[in-house]
C-alpha cells in the first residue's frame, strides 16, 4: 500500500464503432475548451484566427486570452460562419479557422478544407452542437487538426458538464494530456513540470454517465430530427416565422434546437416576440450575441469599428423554442398553437396593445 496512490481513472472513452468518436485519439475533459488553449497547444502565435462573429463568446475566449487577435467573418443565413469571406481575411500570418456548427447545420466544410490547405493552415472545430451529425459523408468532429465537443446538459451526450477533444496526431494528443492535467510529465520526475496546465480532468462519476449517455445517442438523435420536423410541419405558414429547412447541400437538420428568425416585415425584434410568448408560457432563449458587440472585446479594444450585418440581425431576430429530449409530441404541438396564436395576434391589425 503506497501513501498517495491516485484514484483509478476511469476514461470516457467512447469506442471507435461509435461514429462521431471515430478519431485515433479522443480525450475526456472538464472542459473541452482545454482545447481552445489549442493555439497553445498548436504553438501559441499571435497571428490570427478567422471566425464568425455570431459564434459563442467562448470560443473566441481562450484565443484572446492567449494573446492572438481573432478575425472575424460574418454569419449566413443557415447562422453559420459565411465561408465565402473567408479567402479574403487570410493572410501569410494566419495560423488558423475556427469552425463552430450551429443550431442545425455544419459549417460548409468543402471550402474551408480547401482553404487551409491551399494556404497550409489548420482548422479548428467545435462540434458541441453536432453530436451525431455528418457533412460531407462525415461525423462532424471529425475535420479539425483538434475538435471538439461538449457535454453539457443541453448537448445530446451530458456528463453535466465537460466534454472532449479529438485528434488524430499522437504528439498533439500527448500535448492535451498533460495540458489537461496540470502538466505533468510521465517521462520525468513526478512533481517537476516544464510547462503550466489547468485540471481540466473529467471525474468517475461523469464518465460513467456519459458511458451510459453514448447508448442512447442514435435515438437522441432521430428524437430531435422527429421533433424539429413536427414543428415545421405544425408552424407551417406561421406568420411572420422563417423556419429552418430539413435538409442544406448533402446533410440533413440535426435540430440541437429549433431556431426561428422573424420576417423582416415583423415591426418588431426577437426580444418582445420572446416576451409575448414567455406571458403564453412557452420557454425561448434569444440566439448568439455577435463577437463584434461584446462589451468585453470592446473594452479590449477588439473588433472597433467593425460590422457585421448578418450576425447583427440574427442575434436581434432570432430564437429557439423548446426542443428538449423530454418533450412529448403533444407538448410540441401545445407550443406549436400557442406560437401561432402569438404571431398571429402580434401581426393582427390592432397587434398587442402597448
Ligand atoms: C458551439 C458551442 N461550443 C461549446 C459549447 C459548450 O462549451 P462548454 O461545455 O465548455 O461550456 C457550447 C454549449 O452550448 C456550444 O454551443
């Protein structure tokens, strides 16, 4: 018996015939964003990082906190990153683009892929929201030089929070490993560190959880296709509504939620739609906030200056709806009425009284 034997660690570690895993080298955090230090972990440079501004204020997170300047690129209308500004951001400095998936789709990879080959520079991927999903044939989280995705209750895997980077180079895997735990080098003296890390470690208890969670992922994910398309086929002519599509390029909605963007001849924005429809108790939430708006970037002296229509309107335009596993299909279409019945009297002649 030793004085300080460390627990066993049990890994969550997801086996290779679960396809959105299917990487040589995945690694279980506390939190996945580790990995967002991967400017660090792929040699920390100044130089910049391209993204979409209508993206999560994590991911630009660590990338400023590293020391580099993200660049920012616009969304489009599918709220993902509009790849076609992309070519005329990069410059010789660029080191990386980040590609976050969002709501429904992948971001268009085909591009992207093209790009940082043509110009040597990695891609980084998030793939938090698309557990499960493909593009290009493919499990998105399966593109990045390092990806990754999030466990979080909202995701269609949870260990409560955490969640894991996949790679397929050993060096850059080895690198994570011990970034994630606080540095320390099985090759040297226990307790001598060349290199600060954080305890970024996933414990026992979320590991088995998400061991558990993984049987259930392909119907979690057909659960969430079912619901997204029960809404389309019951907000059908809603108006004032833009629904999402079923299917873009070759990949089909994965519906991690269910977002809806207002008309532009609804007089009014997302906020007092989401407001009348809290009063008819039916939960929203509001989407992304633009990177190029965030008081904190500001204050960094970040993006000054710069816009960014289409992420601009999104964030002012959009929400989501309900779309939680736990739904049932009659409480889908309770939603569905009490939406209608919002936009409805909201577009009437005498609209809301004010
Ligand atoms: C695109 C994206 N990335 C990352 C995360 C979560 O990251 P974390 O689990 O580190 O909070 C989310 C969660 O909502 C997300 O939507």
């Amino acid at each position: 018996m030793t004085a300080a034997t460390p627990p066993v660690h049990m890994e969550f570690l997801p086996t290779t015939s679960s396809v959105p895993f299917s990487r040589p080298h995945k690694l279980a955090a506390s939190n996945p964003q580790t990995s967002w230090d991967r400017l660090k972990t792929l040699n920390r440079s100044r130089d910049p990082p391209r993204n979409a501004s209508s993206v999560l204020h994590r991911c630009h997170r660590q990338v400023v906190r590293g020391g580099s300047v993200p660049v920012l690129v616009d969304s489009d209308a599918t709220f993902n990153m509009d790849v076609s500004q992309l070519a005329s951001k990069i410059t010789p400095k660029t080191k990386a683009i980040i590609c976050v998936h969002t709501y429904h789709f992948p971001v268009d990879m085909e591009p992207v892929l093209a790009l940082a080959k043509e110009h040597g520079i990695k891609v980084i991927e998030d793939a938090a929201e698309m557990i499960g999903q493909t593009c290009l044939g493919r499990p998105c989280g399966s593109f990045g030089e390092i990806s990754t995705m999030s466990f979080y209750p909202n995701k269609h895997i949870t260990t409560g929070e955490g969640g894991m980077v996949l790679c397929d180079d050993p060096e850059l895997a080895e690198r994570c490993q011990q970034l994630r735990n606080l540095c320390f080098d099985p090759k040297k003296r226990r307790f001598v560190h060349e290199d600060l890390g954080w305890n970024y470690r996933m414990t026992n208890l979320q590991a088995a959880l998400g061991l558990g969670q993984l049987l259930h992922l392909d119907e979690a994910v057909q659960r969430k296709r079912e619901i997204g398309r029960l809404y389309s086929k019951l907000l059908k002519g809603c108006p004032g509504l833009i629904l999402p599509p079923d299917d873009l390029r070759s990949e089909t909605n994965i519906y991690w939620v269910y977002g809806v963007e207002l008309l532009p001849s609804v007089p009014c924005e997302a906020d007092e739609v989401m407001k009348h429809l809290a009063a008819a108790k039916v939960g929203t939430r509001p989407f992304f906030w633009p990177m190029h708006e965030q008081p904190v970037f500001l204050q960094m002296g970040l993006f000054k200056g710069q816009s960014f229509p289409v992420a601009e309107r999104i964030a002012r335009r959009g929400f989501y709806i309900p779309s939680g596993l736990a739904l049932k299909d009659e409480e889908v279409e309770e939603v569905a009425n009490r939406v209608r019945k919002v936009m409805e009297m909201l577009l009437s002649d005498g609209g809301y009284p004010k």
